[in-house]
C-alpha cells in the first residue's frame, strides 16, 4: 500500500518537478563533459583533461576561487546576522509594523543592475556622497570610493539585497513559534541571549540553513555587482567563465562552470553541518 502510494505521489510530481530535474540534468551533463573537451563548438570532439590542467595550471583560477568564496560567504553571514534580530523585532504585530516589513522588502523588487548603477552614482569619484562631503567641508577633494579592492560595495550590494530574503525566510520560522515556549523558557530564568541561543536558534535552523546556502551560492556565482562595483584587478568565477566564452574558449569556461556548481554543493553541505553543530551542541549544553 505504501509503495502504491509512492508511485502515486511520483506521477503526481512528474509533470513539473519531472521536467526540472530533466533540464537541469541536461545543463550538468553538457557542461561536465564540455570541460572534458566533448561537444566541441568548433571542431572535433576529444576526451582529454587538458583544460583542467591549464585552469588548474593557473594563478587566476584560484584568485577567482578565493574572492568568489570570500563574497560568498561574507554576504550571506552578514544578510542572515542582521535579519535574525530584525525579525525578532517584528516577531509580534505592532503599529506601523506592516509598513516597516514592506520597506525592508522593498529590494527584492530592484533589479540587481539597477541597484548596482544606482550604487555606482553614490561612490563615484563625483557622486552623491563626495560632492556632498566635500560641500559640508569632511573633505576638500574626491575621494575614490567605486571599485575598492576589498570589495566592500560589492559586499554592501549584496547584504542589501539579500538581507529582505532572509528575512523573508526567518520572520516565517520564527513567527510560527508558540509563545507559550518563550515564556516557559522566560519563566525557568532563561534571559533574551540564552532563549535565542538555545531556543529560538534550534527551533529555526532548517530557515537559516536555507537562508544562508541560497544566499551563499546566488552571491558565489554573481555576474552583475561584480562587473559594476566590484574591484577591477579581480575576476570573480562568473566574470571568469565570461572571460573564457568571449574568447571562444568555450571548454576552460564550462569548466569554471562547473567548479561553480561544486563549490555550491560543498558549500551546501559545509553550512548545513556548521550549523547543526554550532546550535545543537549549544543545546545540549
């Protein structure tokens, strides 16, 4: 009887999830065997690892690794850390409450190239904010704040507009906590850092892991901040796979392609475990 409705449940799904995993298969598959040197675009196919080895082979790949990484997982920690006390906050309904959610969210609704290009008028050399600072008098000429090496707008463009999905994620979860268990925990001396910590926190995990993952990978393989605020002696992974395909090597990018997808797995993984550990070692304590 179960497996009859197993095999309901699967017919049901086929239709619409069938033909997701039958695309997206389709995307894995071209793009593990192109960096193989199969479906070659201009000539013969050949099984050969010599495009691994010259992405390998190169100091460029691992700088685009490493700063792909870096943007990753800072914006995706910054956005969840300062959306966990913000949904807490509006946890319970309050006057003006509604219009304060609707503000916060409001950056969901702005393209990422627009928010990047707005961005880019407030930092320029001879933007917003340094022709405003200079006719206070904080200082007498522009200061060059746009394409930072450290990536600080990019990080900034990227909490911005991460932050109201997160929130989006967590308010949900942590509204659909009782408050009976908030005061039994109040009740037994339990203060507000011991409930979040060892109530709040473990209750709501499964939303902050998603959070944290979707964040992680849209920010790990983002093109549009990057390419507009981003610091101009760095290629991200996205900008490098770009790079490749521009120049018609279609092979070195689909094998960027694909290290962008293993990194998001692992990521997946790496912050799933992180947190289960962190939370529900606490927990236990």
């Amino acid at each position: 009887m179960k497996a009859l409705n197993y095999l309901r449940i699967i017919i049901l799904l086929l239709p619409g999830f069938g033909l997701i995993l039958f695309f997206l298969g389709m995307i894995l598959y071209v793009a593990i065997f192109q960096s193989f040197g199969l479906f070659n675009l201009s000539g013969e196919d050949n099984f050969t690892l010599q495009y691994w080895e010259k992405l390998f082979n190169r100091k460029v790949f691992y700088r685009s690794v490493n700063y792909s990484l870096y943007v990753g997982v800072i914006s995706s920690v910054i956005s969840v850390a300062l959306a966990y006390p913000i949904a807490l906050w509006l946890r319970k309904p309050f006057y003006g409450s509604i219009i304060i959610n609707s503000i916060l969210k409001a950056p969901l609704l702005v393209h990422g190239l627009v928010a990047a290009f707005l961005f880019v008028n407030l930092v320029a050399y001879h933007g917003i904010i340094n022709q405003m600072f200079i006719s206070i008098g904080l200082w007498d000429e522009p200061i060059r704040m746009q394409n930072d090496k450290n990536a600080i707008g990019v990080l900034i463009l990227q909490v911005w507009k991460n932050l109201p999905f997160a929130l989006l994620i967590l308010l949900g979860s942590i509204q659909s906590i009782g408050d009976d268990i908030i005061n039994a925990a109040r009740d037994l001396g339990a203060n507000s850092f011991d409930r979040l910590r060892k109530i709040i926190a473990p209750l709501t995990l499964s939303s902050m892991q998603a959070a944290l993952i979707i964040i992680f990978i849209g920010a790990l393989a983002d093109f549009s901040f990057q390419s507009i605020a981003g610091p101009t002696n760095k290629y991200s992974l996205s900008q490098l796979m770009l790079y490749y395909k521009n120049n018609g090597r279609w092979h070195e990018a689909a094998g960027v392609g694909v290290t962008i997808m293993i990194i998001s797995f692992i990521g997946a993984i790496v912050i799933s475990y992180l947190t289960k550990i962190i939370f529900f070692q606490r927990r236990t304590e």
